[in-house]
C-alpha cells in the first residue's frame, strides 16, 4: 500500500519529538520499528522522513529480526564494537612513545627530544616519523595511562646541608619559647624581592569587567639599575602579636637599612605593645642585608640597642634554609597573593597595597614609606667590630649571638656620627704634603674633570640599568662619594701615600668602593694628560696618617730608607759601583716583571692602564739593594721587611730571584763583620747612637 504524504508529515513529527532524546542504538531500533509497521516501503519512506540513509534503517531492522538481547544501561554498543584504539592495531606505539619521555631510565639518551619541549604535538610528530602514526590526544591518553601527568618543578633539593641544621633549629625553637615565656618580643625579619615600578606586567589574575584587563607594556626586560625607580619591601613580623610591619625603602638594601626598618618598627609599635620589655629575639635569615656576615649589620645592632636600652640576640637560620623562616609563609605570601595581577606603579600603590593585606587568623600589616638614603659602601673595621659589646653564644656563635646595649670599650656609632668622620677625613686628605698640590689647584683640577665625571657616570648608569633614564636626573640616591672626593682619593693614591686598605679604613668605606672610584679617575687623569708624581710618604695604617697630618710627625720614607742603607759601610762598595751594578740588572728585572703581567691579564695592556698605582712592593732599585745587604749577613729578613715596609715573604721572593742575578755578574758579596738584631740597631748604629751591634755566631 503506498503511502502518502499525510503519513510521511506524521512521522518526521514524531522523529522530530523522540530522537534527539535517544542514542544512536535506540534510534536504530525506533526507525527500524516504524518501517516493519508501514511494510513495503516503509524503509525508504522512514529513512526520507528521518533524515537518515536507508542503510541505518535497515541495520535496525536486522537488529530486531535477530531477536538480540537488550544492552546494559547505559552502553550503545556491545563489548567490543566500534573502532581499535591505536596501541591495539600497532603494539609497539607505547613502547616508543614511553622512550621519548624517559630517555634517562627506559631509553637512549640521546633522544631527539632530549633537549627539546616534550609537548604532544612534538611527541606525536617525532613518533609519526618513526613510522607511529598518532594524533596528539592519543598521545596525551597514552601518556595518562601508563602514570604521566603535566607537572612542573619541585623545590625540594636543598644542595649540602650544614651539619649543624638540625641542632640550629631547635636552638631558634628554645631561644623563641624562652623569649616568648618571659613576654619579651620575637620578630621574624627579612627583605621581600626587590620590586620594579612602573605599569610593567604582574602574576596572577583579578576580576574585571569582561574585555578589560589592565593594559601593561609589552616591553619590561630592561635590568634593575641606577635612575631605575624600585621598591625594597623590608619586613618585621611578630611571631606573639602575629602582626606584620613593612618598611618600603626606595634606595639600597643595604645592613642600615634593615636595622633602620627595626627601629622604625619599634619607635612605631614594638615599644607600644612590649612596654616592659627589656630583651628582643630577631631570627634572620643568614644571607641578605642581615647577613651573619656583615659588619655593619651587628655595629647598627649594636647603636640600636644602645638607644633602645634593650639586649638583642639575634638567631641565624642555616644556609640555605630561608624559607623556614616565619616571615617567608605567614607575611611576604599574603603580600604576594594581596597584589596579583595588578601593576605596581608607584611606591603609592605598592604602601597602600601591603597595608591592606588582611588573613583569615587577624593578622594585619602596616607599611610606611621610607625615603632615606642608604648608600651602598660603607665599611667596619675589625677593630670597630671588636670594640662592641656583642657577646657570641656557646653554640654556634658565627649564627647566634647577644649584643648588650653599653658595655663595649668604645660606644658604638651612629650612622650621622659615621657620616661626620668621613667629612673631617676627606678635610684631612686635602693636606697639601699628601696631595702636593694646593686646595686651589686641587679645586682647579676638579672643575676641569666634572664635566668628563658626569659623562662617565651618565654612560656607566646606562649600562648597569640596560637601557634609557626612567626617573628625572637626581632622583634615587647617592653615592658616598661626591665627584670632588673622587678626584682626591685618586690624587692621594697615585701619589703612592697609601694602600687602598688604609683609605678604606681612613674614610669608612669598603675597598671594592675605593678601587671602582680610583679606575675610573685615573682613566680621566689619563685622558686630560695629568701625570701625579709620587710622594716619598708612605703610610700603612690610618692611625699614622692620622698622626702625621694632625701632629705633624714625619713619617718614614722609602726614598729615605733607600739612600740610608745605600753606606758604603753596609753594601761593601761604594754607591757608584752599587748604581752601576742596578743599572745592569735592573733590565733584567723588568723584562721578567712585563712577561709576568703579560701572562695573567693574557693579553697587552688596555689604553689609560699602567700597570697598577703600586706597581711594585718593593722596587728594582730596592731588591737589588736588600739582596746584596742580605748576602752580607748585616741582618734577617725580617730586619729587611721593616725598613722596607713590606712582608718576609717578599723579602725572601727578592732574595731568590736577584741572587742568582748578581752571581751571573760576579758579584761576590764579603760578609759584614757585624750583625744587627732589629731595624732600630741598625739605624741607630749609622746615627751613631746605637749600642755595639752583636757579633755574628
């Protein structure tokens, strides 16, 4: 019976209705049902109505005549149906795949993924070369399978451990309860990263109207530098009160100012809450600006205890273990997690955001702005360090220690006390004798170089900071040296008064500070023609200096000492036989010394170099003379080194390179009929002041 257009209407509104709401079994059997009902016919007419082929009709229809069992729940087809997976129809594809992902343990190590992003889109491709012809998905479901996952690093090697670790930690543990038991604060300290300003992208996300994230430069690989505006987050948390304070410095994180960040944090807080405190525990970390290390953290210590009359211990964590650090996970955390996503700008927004860090257990923060100078360079002597009442305890006293706030020989000093005795030592420098020039010429001089100074400053700045100024010239800090002090260390130094130690201790700044601002000086002394004439002054500690310029005490000069020990009486011959015998080997001497020099900076000199200030210890002249006073047994080495000024080791280094010299020469030294015991004899003898020298045995 044929059927009409009415009956084709009725059913494609019924397939309609109920096949979107079956599987692709269910529908099967629901076509193949309606076309056995219409009988001839009916699969085309089912299969035109449907939208479907007349073949799916008809594998319905023969699904039903075989009178098949219904299906679990759930499943549409039989166990078994549908298409392989891959690793079934090539069996060795996991094989080569698990070879890619572990070459150290299941493979060769020369893979060519080795050195190479292990992604599913390079593992499938490197496995459909090697004739694995695979899609990336299965990749990635193999991979699952057989107990890979996507996984990043994990910071759990520590490297060596320090013997003492463990015994370290439970000496913080006991010294925080005891602290604690006695009411007495304990903070946490350390300084967060150092943050770049500017609208420079952040980690993380926040919410924000769809479509409008905050635009952020594309650009920010330029390097930490001079002119580059930074934020220096330096945190104190309180371990009892559970409160965290920021000090946000906008300068260098430097020894001063982590003690400076305490003292604000105690003037602010700390003598609030503990008003009858009389001891404070601080546990650092054992790197950074509160180093164990560092001189003018425990000498700063040490002036703050004395102004806040309380007795600091101060507890180390080992190397390499800041991040058991209490200040790490309960305060710089929340502050990381509070400013995700969002530009640090200004050192407005970066206060204002660490103050409004909040937690779920009550701790708050408060940050202040600090917008003190804290330049990078300042030196304590060991005797200054000496001097303080900084008592070490019985275990492990390099990490823990107690500083009293009186008891020392001298009274520690302040950081405008330290400032105050740089300037009186740079007045002192400027002595004439020192100098040999006149404060006119020196000013002179300095004028002429400012402009070439600038230049240099302004090209050095550029390169630390890898690209152009991002702040108004004079912003940031400054440096301990002004232009003018630059210009007479170096004019002090190249005139040979005194070795950069002594200028160090001199003016309390460290030698790498010194010898950066002495390069460079020298380099446009070089460039303007300026040649400085050395001094026959020599000074090895700053105390001499000091004495000589307020006293006016001569001090001793290796010119002097030379034309003293140059007697006929102690060479043996006279002065025109012992210059003509210099003259011949002194060639000698320096062809050895310019091969040497050669040899260690591997190449020829550099324009503007020559050679070092202090190009010798001792001279040519010099070496050949104590050599021939040496062979003739007047006195020991030791005797030597003091009126030369310099080391036994030296000493015995001249001895040994100019004595086969001078026998090459014929030179055949008679010995001395005296021999002196000490330098003082020996002078005193020429002076005819001293005693009989001894006979030699």
């Amino acid at each position: 019976m044929p059927i009409d257009a009415q009956q084709r209407g009725h059913l494609k509104q019924r397939f309609e209705v109920l096949l979107p709401h079956l599987n692709e079994r269910q529908q099967r059997l629901a076509l193949a049902t309606e076309a056995r009902l219409l009988g001839h016919g009916g699969v085309r007419a089912v299969a035109r109505a449907a939208g479907v082929s007349a073949t799916t009709v008809r594998s319905g229809v023969a699904e039903l005549e075989a009178g098949e069992e219904p299906l679990p729940v759930g499943r549409a087809r039989r166990s078994g149906g549908g298409r392989k997976r891959a690793s079934a129809h090539d069996p060795d594809l996991t094989v080569a795949l698990l070879r890619l992902v572990e070459p150290q343990e299941r493979g060769d190590p020369m893979s060519p993924l080795r050195w190479t992003t292990k992604s599913l889109r390079h593992l499938a491709h490197e496995l459909t070369g090697q004739g694995h012809p695979v899609s990336a998905p299965t990749v990635g479901r193999l991979l699952k399978e057989n107990g890979f996952s996507l996984q990043g690093t994990s910071k759990t090697l520590e490297g060596a451990q320090h013997p003492d670790r463990d015994a370290q930690f439970r000496y913080i543990n006991e010294q925080v309860q005891a602290h604690q038991g006695a009411g007495d604060p304990v903070v946490s300290v350390d300084t967060k990263k150092k943050e770049q300003l500017g609208q420079l992208p952040a980690a993380g996300r926040e919410w924000r109207p769809r479509g409008q994230p905050v635009q952020v430069e594309d650009h920010s690989f330029f390097t930490t530098g001079p002119d580059v505006p930074v934020a220096v987050p330096y945190g104190i948390y309180d371990l009892s009160a559970d409160s965290g304070w920021v000090n946000v410095g906008t300068d260098h994180d430097t020894s001063a100012f982590a003690v400076a960040s305490i003292r604000r944090w105690w003037q602010a807080r700390g003598a609030a809450d503990y008003p009858n405190a009389r001891r404070l525990l601080i546990t650092a970390d054992a790197g950074g600006s509160n180093s164990y290390r560092y001189r003018l953290w425990k000498a700063e210590l040490a002036a703050l205890a004395a102004e806040t009359d309380l007795r600091i211990t101060v507890c180390h964590f080992p190397p390499g273990t800041s991040k058991w650090n209490k200040i790490e996970h309960r305060l710089f955390s929340q502050i990381t997690m509070n400013w995700r996503g969002r530009p640090l700008s200004s050192h407005e927004v970066v206060v204002a955001t660490i103050a409004s860090t909040r937690t779920r257990t009550g701790m708050e923060v408060h940050a202040e702005l600090d917008t003190n100078s804290y330049p990078l360079g300042i030196a304590v002597t060991r005797e200054q360090l000496q001097a303080l009442p900084i008592q070490a305890h019985a275990k492990h006293g390099a990490w823990n220690y107690t500083i009293a706030p009186a008891g020392g020989t001298t009274p520690p000093i302040r950081s405008q006390e330290r400032a105050q005795a740089r300037l009186a030592a740079l007045e002192l420098l400027t002595d004439q004798r020192l100098t040999g020039m006149s404060r006119a010429e020196l000013a002179a001089l300095t004028h002429e170089l400012e402009a070439s100074q600038q230049a240099q400053s302004a090209q050095r700045c550029f390169e630390q900071r890898g690209g152009p100024r991002r702040r108004a010239p004079g912003a940031g800090g400054t440096g301990l040296l002004a232009p003018a002090d630059r210009v007479l260390i170096t004019i002090v130094y190249l005139r040979q008064v005194c070795p950069q130690t002594v200028l160090s201790d001199l003016l309390g700044i460290n030698t790498n500070s010194i010898g950066q601002a002495i390069a460079e000086t020298r380099q446009l002394l070089h460039e303007h023609r300026h040649h400085v004439v050395a001094s026959t002054l020599r000074f090895r500690t700053a105390a001499a200096l000091r004495e000589f310029t307020s006293h006016g005490h001569p001090a001793s000069g290796r010119a002097q000492i030379s034309e003293v020990l140059s007697d006929p009486e102690l060479t043996g011959m006279t002065r025109a036989e012992l210059d003509a015998l210099t003259r011949r080997i002194r060639p000698v001497l320096e062809a050895r010394r310019e091969r040497h020099r050669h040899r260690r900076r591997g190449g020829e000199r550099m324009p503007g170099a020559h050679g070092g200030v202090f190009t010798q210890k001792i001279t040519n002249n010099e070496r050949v003379l104590a050599t021939v006073l040496y062979q003739r047994k007047l006195c020991t080495q030791d005797t030597l080194a003091d009126l030369f000024h310099v080391s036994r080791r030296t000493i015995g280094d001249v001895v040994r390179e100019v004595g086969p010299l001078l026998a090459n020469e014929g030179h055949a030294p008679q010995p001395a009929q005296t021999r002196f015991p000490n330098a003082n004899a020996l002078l005193d003898h020429l002076h005819n002041t001293a005693p009989t020298p001894t006979r030699p045995s």
